[in-house]
C-alpha cells in the first residue's frame, strides 16, 4: 500500500508538471508522455487520454513480458498520471519559458523518482526499452535517448526550434533529479542459499525482469544439499525482493554484495 500512495503522489505531482509548466509553453516531456503533450497540442484532444490510449497496448505487453507487481504497478501510474492530465486544468505557472522548461523537468523528475524508488516505472518507453532489451544487447540508456531524440527533433520542426532546445533543458534536468533520488545505476549481486530452490526460483522469475543462475551446493558442516540461486538488481528493487524471499523461504542465507560493473545483457532474462 505504502508503493502505491507513493507511486500515486509521483504521477500527480508529474501532472502538476506537464499541466503547468510545460503544456502552456508548449515544452514536451520525453518517452510517451511527450508524444501525448505534442499531439494534445496539435489536436484537440485531452492529453490524458492520449497519454493513456498510447500506452495502453504497452501496459498489455509489459504484463505478457515483464514481472507482475512491476507491471501493476506501472499500470497504476500510467492511470494515475492520465487522470491528473485530464482532470488538473492547464495554467500558466510561469510567464518565462526558460524557467517552465527548468523547473517542470526537476518537478517531473522529483514525481518520476517517488515512482522509481516505489519499485514502478512511468510506462511509455521505458517498457519499450525493457522489453527489446531482452532480446537484444543494446543498452537500455542508449535506446531510450535515441527515442527522446525523436520527440526533440519532431518538436523543433512542429513548434520551432526554441521549443525544442526548451524540451532539452526539460529532458536534461528530469534526468538528473531522478538519477539523484533513486538509485537504478547502484547494481548489487545476490547469492541466495534456500532448501527451497524451486520455489524461489519461480518467485524471482515473476517479479524479476532479471536472469537468476541455479547451481547446487552442500554444506561444509551438515553436509545438507541446497540450491544457491544468484542474480543482479538495482538498489531500489531490494527492499521488496527481500521481503518476498523472506516470505518464500525465512531461513535462507541472503548475501548481498555490491557490483562495481556488469558486462553482458544484464536486463535479459
């Protein structure tokens, strides 16, 4: 419940965002969001329901590909972030472009950030990203800046140039406030020792995106055969995932260590 307030805090201060700072100045966001502000600008439509109608066909994916508490919970935000755009009316906050386009991507990034570190995502092209990635080796950050680079060009040419230069200043300053507030880039490696291997493996495999490696082990003293499970996380995703082993199995070893550097296809499963 505690994820879920705060992952609906984050979407409607993103809202607050979009509807007061970037939309009158004709600022775009980046991922999916900022396709829906554009074509809410170019048609007469409510940016909410575009937000929720693009990424709709995504969420149904995302479900199919992605874990399922991850995949609920983006959901939600997507849901939450579609109604704040529909029912907070769009106002000029700010008179001066330059500090609408700064200051909306460090509120979006501050709501963005409350999501990330609630164990969702703001849907869109992060789950794009996500799911290509398993199947590909090319790296998340990069696929997601070659589809924000789209979003900037395809503004400069409909809005002008300024425009564009001010969703830049935007998408830069969303990106540093979230990599400040949550911690994705923090990778840590867990060893998992469980008499209960194949459950837990089952448990990783539905609320991971992550690929878990199984190999067997007997204890030096009992001499007591165990199965130790090992993976790579984000920091943030630690919390949850030590309260589901500890439902799985509540006398598993844990050992958490911290990894300096992944090489490989760390998001393939």
């Amino acid at each position: 419940m505690k994820n879920i307030i705060m992952i609906i805090l984050g979407s409607v201060l993103v809202g607050f965002a979009y509807n007061w700072l970037l939309i009158p100045h004709h600022i775009l966001s980046s991922g999916l969001s900022g396709i829906a502000i554009m074509l809410g600008l170019i048609y007469p439509m409510d940016t909410g329901v575009l937000n929720f109608a693009l990424n709709l066909p995504l969420l149904i994916l995302g479900v199919m590909k992605l874990g399922k508490k991850f995949s609920l919970y983006t959901i939600i935000s997507v849901v939450a972030l579609s109604i704040s755009l529909y029912v907070i009316p769009v106002f000029q906050l700010a008179h001066e472009p330059l500090l609408a386009a700064l200051f909306g991507g460090v509120i979006t990034g501050i709501g963005i950030g409350i999501i990330f570190r609630a164990s969702g995502s703001s849907g869109g092209f992060d789950i794009v990203a996500m799911i290509l990635a398993k199947k590909t080796d090319f790296p998340i950050g990069s696929l997601l800046s070659v589809m924000n680079a789209v979003i900037v060009i395809a503004s400069g040419f409909i809005f002008g140039w300024d425009a564009a230069l001010m969703t830049l200043v935007t998408i830069y300053a969303t990106g540093k406030v979230i990599d400040t507030l949550h911690t994705n880039h923090i990778k840590l490696t867990l060893t998992i020792i469980t008499a209960k291997g194949e459950e837990m493996k089952n448990m990783l495999l539905e609320n991971l995106y992550r690929g878990v490696t199984i190999s067997d082990g007997i204890g030096a003293y009992s001499g007591e055969h165990r199965k130790v499970l090992m993976t790579v996380i984000t920091k943030y995703q630690l919390a949850e995932l030590k309260q589901l082993i500890q439902q799985t199995d509540p006398h598993a070893f844990v050992n958490i260590t911290q990894t300096t550097e992944v090489v490989g296809s760390f998001h393939k499963s």
